[in-house]
C-alpha cells in the first residue's frame, strides 16, 4: 500500500515555552519542569532524526494559534494532487 502521512512537527525554542504551554480548557494540569525538559529532549532528537520526513513544522505559540496553523497545513496538503500509477506495479 501506498499511504502518504501528514507529518507535523511543533517546534518549540526552550523548556520554558513548553512549561508555560497553557489552555484552561486542552492543558488544565502544569506541565512540570522535569517534564517539560524531558519532552524537549525528547523533540530535539525527533527532528534531528526524522526532520526529511516532516510534511510541515509549526512554530510554537500559544495553543489556539498552533491548532490554527495545523489545520492550515493539513487542508493546503490535503489540496495537492495525489500522482499515482494506473496500474500495479
């Protein structure tokens, strides 16, 4: 099967934009520092390893904001044709 992923990353600058991520309503509970350390580690390698394979990359921000910039990547992919043989190979 041939199955194309939309692949989106959230870039974050530092465990400190992490940390102070924040949404009453997604996030109720605080991320803590170890936490937040942890999954910026974690992000760092991801994109290192895997960043050729990233349909698009989202700057960090406020929740709202990164959700807005997701979708508007997700429909202009969705939009693209798909070029895919007449027949099996």
């Amino acid at each position: 099967m041939h199955i194309y992923p939309i692949i989106i990353f959230i870039h974050y600058k530092s465990t400190k934009h992490i940390k102070e991520q924040g949404d009453p309503i997604y996030l109720r509970d605080k991320v803590t520092q170890r936490h937040s350390k942890e999954q910026f580690e974690t992000a760092q390698k991801i994109e290192q390893e895997y960043s050729r394979y990233f349909t698009g990359v989202v700057q960090e921000g406020a929740l709202s904001s990164i959700c807005t910039q997701i979708l508007a990547t997700v429909n202009q992919e969705q939009s693209k044709a798909l070029w895919i043989p007449a027949c099996p190979l």
